[in-house]
C-alpha cells in the first residue's frame, strides 16, 4: 500500500476506535463506514442556521446515513437535491430529488437513499443544475479543512465529474457533517485529487476552514482502468478524450 494511503488507513482505524469506546455512532461499530454519529441532527441544524444553507437553492449531498438529517432538511427547506447511484455505476449516476414533486409527510423517508432509489429519476451529469453546497461524509478531517472518507475515493469523482461539467464554481461551498471526535489534530495526508472542505459542522461547532486549492476535474493518471471500465460517467468521458 502506497505511504499516503498507509496513513489515511491508520487515521480511520484510530478514529473508528476512538468512537466505538465513546459510545459516539448508532451503529455496533464506526468500523468500515462513514460513522453514523450521535448529534447528526443537531449538526444538520446548525448547518441550516447558516447564510450559506439559507441562500442555497441546489445542494448536492452524500447518501450516508450521518447525512441522512442534512438531506430532509434540504427538502424540507424546498432544495433541490441531488445523491449518487451507488458507487456511479448508473448510466444516469445521480438521483434528483425535487421537493415539489415528493411527499414530504415524513422528509427523513423521503430523503433515504432507499426511496430515491425506489421513485427518484436518475440523471446524467449535464442534467444536473449548478451546485450551490455540497455536503460530504467523512470518517476523519482537520480543522484545516482536509478530510478522508472510508476509502473508496467515491466523493471524489464525483466531484471531479461535477468540476468537468461546469456544475462546480468557487462559490459552491463544500461542508462536511461529522462528530467532534472526528475532527483530528493528527496531520492527514492528501493528494491533489482530493477535496478539502471549506466548513466543517458538528453537533457544537462550526469550523470556517482556510481556502484550498480544488482538484481542476478528473486528474486521469490517477485513477485506474479498473476503476473506470466501472464507472460508466468516467468511461463515456475517457472515450471522448483526445488520443496521444
């Protein structure tokens, strides 16, 4: 395993651990997962006392349980939201969520990511509208702003994707959600791949991280050809790219 990955890998293992002994995720265990934490309410709240949440009219979000109260609040406060299709691998890889058009009786079901699998329409990235905030999960960040999530590199591409679009300006502000145990003095290592958060939000906290360079959109010597034969959005884009 590369160094860089070495060291993201033992950041979650110990803030996995730090969390389990703390009671701190509605889960058995953190273990392998975005952690699903106690207080994910609370700091969905906070994010909506927000200038930002307020004037947001798209909001791109994570499919994670953790952000599970983020994403009802986003209909709830009449956002368009958008969640990917499980690992990109739709033709159409993101679910769009118009709040118009879903009943909002219980917006936590609405905002699951089994409903939006069940009656959201998929769309192709150049569907999407320009994105006003993303909302990510993370098993660990810094104040800094850098964060990792379990490993799969998912978010990223995502990303990268909505970078290549056009969907992304420097005004999209991107925010993760997390326990305040997940924020680390521990230095985490990044590559240039990787996305930074501009604010960090926790059940007590807002954290106002310093501005960061942003990945320019997909870096290919980056990923694999594994991972893009499995990507459909990333294969029809290799397939249009120039020939050496």
């Amino acid at each position: 395993m590369p160094t860089t990955e070495a060291a993201k890998a033992k950041v979650r293992e110990k803030v996995w651990d730090v969390l389990d002994a703390a009671g701190a995720v509605h889960t058995a265990t953190a273990h392998g997962r975005i952690p699903h934490f106690r207080g994910a309410e609370d700091a969905a709240e906070r994010l909506a006392e927000t200038t930002a949440w307020r004037t947001a009219r798209t909001i791109k979000a994570v499919p994670d349980k953790a952000q599970l109260p983020v994403r009802a609040r986003a209909l709830t406060d009449s956002k368009i939201l958008y969640m990917a299709v499980p690992a990109l691998a739709a033709e159409r890889p993101f679910y769009a969520l118009d709040p118009a058009q879903l009943d909002l009786s219980d917006p936590y079901s609405a905002a699951s990511s089994r409903t939006a699998a069940a009656i959201a329409p998929t769309v192709e990235v150049d569907a999407l509208r320009p994105i006003d905030m993303i909302v990510l999960g993370s098993v660990a960040c810094t104040r800094s702003g850098i964060r990792i999530g379990k490993g799969a590199g998912y978010s990223d591409i995502e990303f990268a994707l909505l970078t290549e679009a056009g969907l992304i300006t420097p005004e999209t502000l991107i925010v993760t959600t997390v326990h305040s145990l997940q924020v680390v003095d521990t230095s985490i290592p990044s590559t240039d791949h990787d996305v930074n958060v501009d604010l960090i939000v926790t059940p007590a906290e807002t954290i106002t991280c310093p501005p960061a360079p942003r990945p320019p959109g997909i870096l290919w010597d980056h990923l694999s050809a594994d991972k893009i034969a499995s990507i459909p959005a990333l294969r029809a884009r290799a397939a249009r790219r120039p020939q050496a």
